[in-house]
C-alpha cells in the first residue's frame, strides 16, 4: 500500500475526515478531531504513524523490521510503518482499523452517539 492507498482506506472509517498539515509536512486522518493516523515520510521513506495498545505495539516491533515505535509520538502507544516494502496490506489495513477504534473509544460520548447515528444511516442506504 502507498500513502494515498492509506489515505483512501482511512477515510472508508465512520467520521474520518482527512487534512494536511504544512508544519509537519504530513498528511492526518482524524475521527472526532482527534488524529488517528499520520502519514509522511522519514528518512525519504513514505511511512503510516498509527495507534495501538502498548503490547501490540511491542509485538509487531519485536516481528516487523519495517515497524518501529512511533516518530514524534508516545512510543507505548504509537508504531510508525513504513509503506515501501515487506508490510502485507492487510496488516497496514488492520493496523488502520486498530487505530480508529483505539482512537473512537476515547471519544467523548456525545461524539460516539453521533458517529454510530452515521453508521447507522450508512446502513440503511
């Protein structure tokens, strides 16, 4: 998967609203206005910051060289991924998938109520 790949993916998310930030030179998705992935580039290499729980976290850096603890973020909860190379999609998508639902639970409730009257309307079409 490349970033725009990521980005598309991101945005199937209930809520997910994509932006770009210039003093990061990053692109960020968010749910509820609260980030839940970055994508930039480090080293020259395209990478994806997401969140996870901090033993997740351990275990795919211990089993992936192409994870790392998160660049510029809490190193328990966030792993940044790098995109050029030996990650499968599916890990990348569920590595996306983890990190809305991280991120949406910590949501306010008047937000969550909000995001699954979106669901569901998403449904019903």
């Amino acid at each position: 998967m490349d970033k725009q790949d990521c980005i598309k993916y991101c945005l199937t998310q209930v809520g997910s609203v994509h932006d770009y930030q210039p003093l990061w030179e990053a692109d960020r998705v968010k749910v509820g206005g609260k980030i839940f992935a970055i994508l930039s580039d480090l080293n020259g290499r395209p990478c994806i910051s997401l969140k996870c729980s901090p033993a997740l976290a351990e275990r795919l850096r211990d089993e992936y060289q192409d994870i790392i603890p998160g660049y510029h973020l809490n190193k328990a909860l966030w792993n940044t991924l790098f995109l050029d190379g030996t990650l499968e999609g599916t890990l990348i998508k569920n590595m996306i998938d983890i990190s809305y639902q991280e991120v949406r639970a910590l949501l306010p409730a008047y937000v969550k109520k909000s995001l699954a009257a979106g669901e569901s309307s998403k449904a019903i079409q």
